[in-house]
C-alpha cells in the first residue's frame, strides 16, 4: 500500500490553493490535507495536522512565509517546508532557506514537476529552482574556520549535496541509514550550517559539487 505524503497549501490568494489543490489531488501519493491563508494559520494548521510537507508561499498578510517557515522547522522538526513563490529576489531566497526550507521553487514550476518535488522534499532531499540555486551560492558564507571534516563526512556532504536521501547515501557508502543521520549531524554541527539544503550550498561553494547538480530534479 502506498503511503500518501501529507501536504498543507498556504497561500493567501483562493484561487492558487485551489489549483494546487486540483492538480495535487490527482496524484495518489499526494494528499492535500488543509489549507492556510496566512503565515500564522499555516503555523496553527502544521501542528493540528502534522503534514510532512508545508507548500509555502512567502509574501502573505501578517506572519509572512518566512517567519512561519522558521516557527514550524524549530516546532515541528519532521515537517519540511517547500517555498512556492512568484518572488526571486536575494533575500526572500536567502531568507526562506536560512529559516529552513528545504527548497525553493517558483509558481511557473510545471504540475508534474512540483509532485515530484514535494515526494523528494518529503525525504528531506533539497529543492531548488536553478535560478534560486544559483543565487543562493552566491550569498552562502563558508564558515571562517571551520572545525574539518572526515573524510566520510566529506563523502556524505557530497552524497547529500547531489540529493541522495539518507537511505540511498547509505546504500552508496555502505553504511546504516542511522550512522548517515549521524554523519549529517556531525557536518552540520563543524559548519555552523543550520540544515540539508544550507551544507549542499555549502558543498557547492567549496567545489565539492557542480551547481549543476545541486539542481537537478529527483
């Protein structure tokens, strides 16, 4: 039996939540369990429902989607959050993924694509628009002096970089999914990094990845 990724749609325009809804609803590993029309009521929503994945935009009345993304990643560490926005601008790129969104992606995104993004943020695996991604490494810092890596933590930041989940980087460097966790932990604590999508821009800025391959889909 195949388990439904759980999704919340926040956005304050009706009429772009029912059409992610409609398209949404179509895929049978996709279910649209609530809708949200401002950053507050999308925090609300998250922690009612619990859904895998907050479909986020980022300019809505009130708490905007930056704000609520950092509130539901600190409060609800299993949710991940997939910024949707017609927005490209530095900041609004920097600052959604710097509150933690795994991705970032535009409205023009084709249907089919967003489905399968949303499976892949679900994981945990980064998500971003090539024009995000490319500005994104422009602005990320490397750290000044950052505590150095094993050479198995390198191995798992390129691994996770290029969008393997924690499973597959196991299966690839055959070692348990648990350890693979760990090894995350551990970069993420050496860089001063606060998430997944923050170490693959990391990885990129250092030359271990092409940004080619940071924005690939699944």
């Amino acid at each position: 039996m195949t388990v439904s990724v759980r999704v919340l749609i926040a956005d304050d325009h009706a009429v772009v939540r029912q059409g992610l809804r409609m398209f949404l609803r179509l895929d049978p590993e996709l279910e649209v369990v609530g809708e949200a029309v401002n950053g507050a009521e999308a925090i609300s929503l998250a922690h009612q429902l619990t859904p895998d994945v907050v479909l986020m935009d980022l300019l809505m009345p009130g708490t905007d989607g930056i704000t609520a993304t950092q509130r539901i990643r600190r409060e609800l560490p299993d949710t991940e959050v997939l910024a949707l926005t017609s927005v490209l601008e530095d900041a609004s790129v920097v600052g959604a993924v710097q509150a933690g969104a795994v991705g970032y992606l535009l409205k023009d995104t084709q249907a089919e694509q967003l489905c399968i993004a949303i499976k892949a943020a679900a994981r945990g695996q980064v998500q971003l628009a090539p024009e995000a991604a490319a500005r994104l490494v422009r602005e990320v810092r490397a750290p000044e002096s950052p505590e150095a890596l094993t050479g198995r933590e390198t191995e798992v930041l390129r691994a996770l970089a290029t969008g393997l989940t924690n499973r597959q980087i196991g299966r690839a460097l055959s070692i348990g999914e648990r350890t693979v966790k760990t090894h995350v932990s551990h970069v993420l604590v050496k860089l001063g990094l606060q998430s997944r999508t923050q170490a693959a821009l990391y990885a990129v800025r250092v030359g271990l990845v092409a940004e080619d391959e940071l924005s690939k889909r699944p």
